[in-house]
C-alpha cells in the first residue's frame, strides 16, 4: 500500500510540476480539453536567476515558482528553492529586476509529522498594518531524494513577521483552509495572490482533484481577519477542465479589467501532462469569470530560451509595463528539476485581444 502512495504521489508531481503539451500550436488537446486561441504576447527577457547560484547550495537542483512583489523601490522574490534537504522558500531582491542578490531559504521544513514535514515553498505575503502575513504552500509527503518533489496534499499554512524580509514565524495555530473531501479542492488547497476587496480579503487559491484524474483550476477563498479562518466558494472561477493552477492579478485601471495570470497544464498525444503556457483570464468583476475570456501571454511560440515548457507566473506592475517572472527549463526539456527564472514583459495599458488577433 505506501509503495501504491508513494508511486501515486511521484505520478502527480511529475503531472503537476513538469512542463508542456509537445505541440506549440494552441488548439485541441489529445484529450479535449479546453485551449486558449487568442494571444496577448509578452516579450521575453530570458533568464535573470540560474539555480544553483543560491546560498548553501539551497537552489541547487532548481529554481521554481518565482512570486514578485515591490516594497518601498525594491523588487522581493519568494522560489522555491530544490535543495539538498527538500524544497523550501527561498528570497532574492532586486532593484531592476533583472540584477539579484540571493539570500537562501527564509523558511525551514517542520518537524517529522507535521504539516510541511516535507515542504515549505511558493509564499504569498500581503501587508497589514505594521504585520505582514505569509500564506505558505506546506506536504508531508515528497518524493525520494535528490528530487524531494513535493506531492499531495498541497496546503495553505501561514507565517508572520514584522518585516517583508524576515524573520518569519511559523502560526501552526492557525489553519487558513484546507482540503475538502469530494470537492473541487480535494487534493490541492494551496496558497494564491491575496488582495482586499472593500473590507475583506480574498484568496485566488490553486486546487485540484487527486491522482489519477487529476483535474486543476482556481478558487477563491475569503476573509476579514487574516490571522482567522477562509470561507472558500462553493465553486471555483472556472471548471475543472480548464487544467490552470496558481495566480497573479493585476488591475488595469484604464479599463477597469482584472488579469489573472496562471499556468495552464496541457497534454500530449501520448497522455502525459506538462505546464505548456501561461494563460491570462480577464474580468471586470472579481467573482464572475467567463472561461471563454482567455489568452496564451507565454509558450514556445515567444519565450527565447525555452521551447515546450513554461512554469509559474506573478506580475508586478513597473513604470509603463507590466513584468511576468516565470519558470522554465529551457530548451526542449520538460523536467520538473534544474529549472531557472525568467522574466517577460508586457506593455500598459493591457487590452484584451480580440477578433482572433494577436494583441502586442
């Protein structure tokens, strides 16, 4: 039975956390799952973080999920960083972008048994008042080394500190949501941008269905006290079927548009799943999403470095554009480890495309 498990929870990580369907046409997958035919076409800059280059050899064997956000002139980011003792979250600032100085993890595994045993990676930090609040993703399961994966079930823990750079503590009292049974977040409850809406806060959380359906969209939870409990919506923003995991918004004020931008999970003729593109969905409400209202941002199409396989996005607004950072393994692989960091961008005002055309 745990040799079941365990080969159960390499197959979803390998699913979840590799790369992209072997087509670089967007149009019909293998296995009919919905595509994205408009374009909204980011120029990209290449890699600005190599693994391998972190403290303590903490990103040696990858650099994942890169998480952006600005404080006070400076760029922060939060990857995952694949060490030697598992995947942790790992901090590197800016002041450009594309110059970074690394500073290594900024959190630890907890103790055997608890619930980010095996992981503690992709951070999501929002400010309140003089606190900052930290949702983390936490696993008490991975994979063998030297890989140490991290596999289901992915969850939402949290931290706090008085700076965005740290120290953190970890809040073990406090369970943010988790994974419910028979419902769309079933095996995947895990952290998401966090943004205010009027007096409460809401969550655009990644969640998934288990191995072997693994199915894969967004959902939204809710709060007015951070350090409290989320009520998560009865239904995610979009159907399972879309196949996105993570996101990043950002609020296009001269038309009124939300973005989100997510990691869409293709599929190739053979049946195994990659992380093809980055997709954007946009709105002008925050709880209505039209799934038709999409548009590939990122692929093997425009990225210069890497040709079937795109990770991860976060946005943040700098000057007159607006920059993507993502993951990637460059070339023609689509392996889940020895990836690295790079950044695209696009031009503001964003405007969705339409009629079919690309929109630069």
């Amino acid at each position: 039975m745990r040799a079941t498990i365990l080969l159960a929870c390499l197959l979803t990580v390998h699913f979840q956390r590799a790369g992209l369907s072997e087509t670089a046409i967007p149009g019909r997958y293998s296995d009919g799952r919905p595509s994205a035919t408009l374009r909204l076409d980011a120029k990209d800059a290449g890699v600005v973080i190599r693994h391998g280059e972190g403290p303590s050899e903490c990103d040696v064997y990858g650099a994942r999920e890169a998480i952006v956000f600005e404080q006070d002139g400076e760029y922060l980011l939060h990857y995952d960083g694949a060490g030697p003792e598992g995947w942790l979250a790992c901090l590197a600032t800016s002041c450009n972008l594309t110059d970074w100085e690394l500073h290594g993890p900024v959190l630890d595994l907890g103790s055997p048994g608890s619930k980010d045993s095996a992981t503690a990676t992709s951070p999501w930090v929002i400010r309140e008042g003089d606190r900052w609040h930290m949702f983390y993703l936490g696993s008490p399961n991975a994979s063998p080394p030297p890989e140490r994966c991290p596999a289901f079930p992915y969850l939402t823990l949290k931290a706090v500190s008085s700076s965005p750079r740290g120290p953190w503590r970890k809040q073990y009292d406090v369970t943010p949501f988790t994974t419910k049974r028979d419902s769309y977040y079933s095996a995947t409850a895990s952290p998401g941008h966090v943004l205010k809406a009027g007096g409460d806060y809401l969550m655009f959380f990644s969640a998934s269905t288990p191995y072997p359906n693994v199915k894969r969209t967004v959902g939204i939870a809710r709060s007015s006290d951070l350090d409290a409990a989320w009520q998560i919506d009865e239904q995610p923003i979009v159907p399972l079927d879309e196949q996105i995991e993570n996101s990043s918004l950002y609020y296009e004020e001269a038309n009124g548009l939300w973005f989100l931008f997510t990691n869409h999970i293709g599929v190739n003729e053979q049946g195994q799943e990659f992380t093809d593109a980055i997709w954007t969905y946009w709105t002008d409400n925050l709880d209505e999403w039209d799934p038709k209202h999409k548009a590939i941002v990122l692929d093997g199409e425009n990225c210069t470095w890497s040709n079937r396989c795109i990770g991860m996005p976060s946005a943040v607004k700098v000057g007159e554009r607006l920059a993507i950072m993502y993951d990637a393994p460059g070339g023609d692989r689509i392996d889940h480890m020895h990836r690295d960091i790079g950044l695209a961008w696009l031009d503001l005002p964003l405007r969705p495309p339409s009629n079919g055309k690309r929109q630069p």
